[in-house]
C-alpha cells in the first residue's frame, strides 16, 4: 500500500515538472520592463491586469509623453508597445494607479 502511494507522489512530480517545462505553469512577468505605450483592449492582450488599491506589484502613473521607465504608462489608440486587458480574476499581475513613484512598490 505505502509503495503504490509513493509511486502516485512520484507521477505526480513528474507531472509538474513535466508542466513546468513546457511553460504551462506561468510565471508572472517581469513587471519592471512593462512601460511605454499600452493599448487597453477586450481581447488578444500580450498581458491580462488587474487593478487593486493595495499589494500591487506594480504602481503605474499616467503619463503624457516620455514613458520611459517602469510604471510610466502613455495611453494609446495605435501603435502600442504592449497591449494590457482589465480583468477582475486570473491577472498576470496587479496594478495600482498612482499620481507619484510609478514603479516597483
């Protein structure tokens, strides 16, 4: 009984790592590198956010021109660097608005 029990945690471990390898158990992106011109689109995104009031793990400012560090996000119509869709569940990562300190809280 105990040997079929470890052989199922054996399968099981293959399995994730399995998954792992092949990228099906997603890692959240690297926040800091995501800033420039964002799009916000209904589907198709290159990242799905959420917005939150605490624990984001990244703070975003508004910006009109120049968005050119982490957080600083230029809305756009056109062109975009990174297309971004609104969710409220299953996000790649969160966000929180911010007037001051975009970036990495």
């Amino acid at each position: 009984m105990k040997s079929g029990l470890r052989l199922g945690w054996i399968a099981l471990s293959a399995l994730a790592l399995s998954l792992a390898s092949t990228g099906a158990m997603a890692e959240k992106p690297d926040v800091t590198r995501i800033f420039g011109k964002i799009q916000i689109v209904d589907s198709f995104p290159d990242y799905k956010v959420k917005i939150v009031e605490s624990f984001a793990d990244l703070h975003v400012k508004h910006v009109d021109s120049f968005p050119d560090g982490p957080g600083k996000w230029q809305m756009v119509d056109t062109f975009p660097d990174y297309k971004i869709q609104f969710v409220d569940s299953f996000p790649d990562f969160t966000i929180k608005f911010v007037r001051s300190f975009p970036g990495k809280p």
